[in-house]
C-alpha cells in the first residue's frame, strides 16, 4: 500500500492516515509506504498517530518505511528518537527490498 501526504501535516491529518491504514491491513501482513517528500511542515504530535500504526503493523507481521521524507519530517523523526520505527528509503523500490528482508516470514 502507498500513501501520499502533501502540505502541512498535523495530528489530524495523520490520525486520518493512520485510521486508513488501520481500515484496509487490518487481518493482513502488509507493506505499508508513505511518501512524505512533500510535506512542508509537521510537528511532532503529528508523529504520533504514524507511530501507532507503525506498532499495529508490526504486531500483525506488517512494515512500514516512510519514502523520501523531507527535511521537516526527517528532522522531526531524528529528534524523537523514532527512526528505528519509522525507517526512510529514498524511494520504493529500495524500501521494499529492506523491509522484505526484515519481515518475519523472509527470516524463518
């Protein structure tokens, strides 16, 4: 699944990313991308909805990868410490070959 989010990402909006997440991996172990590359503006709130996502899919054998964050979400995820959660890929392709690899079916 790839996702794409532009402008100013707030709490809301991220809550709504995650409900839609949430709505269509639910019984699935899927591979989750968000493309951030143009996000002008987050804070780090707005991490949070991501964050619990990102738990909810590694719970059910699922990854997320953020594609291509910008400068304000890279700074963002850097000074919360979330990276290891969060991991960035410059784009999809080597996303999807690093959280392949990192899936609990690949290391079985």
């Amino acid at each position: 699944m790839l996702l794409v989010v532009r402008g100013h990402a707030d709490q809301a909006a991220m809550d709504v990313l995650s409900d839609v997440i949430w709505q269509h991996t639910a019984g699935y172990r899927p591979t989750v991308l968000v493309d951030l590359r143009d996000v002008e503006s987050i804070d780090r709130r707005a991490l949070d909805p991501l964050l619990h996502a990102a738990l909810r899919l590694y719970t059910s054998g699922g990854n997320i990868g953020l594609i291509a964050p910008s400068e304000p979400v890279r700074d963002v995820v850097a000074r919360t410490g979330t990276a290891p959660l969060l991991p960035a890929y410059d784009d999809a392709d080597c996303a999807l070959k690093d959280l392949a690899e990192r899936s609990p079916a690949h290391r079985r």
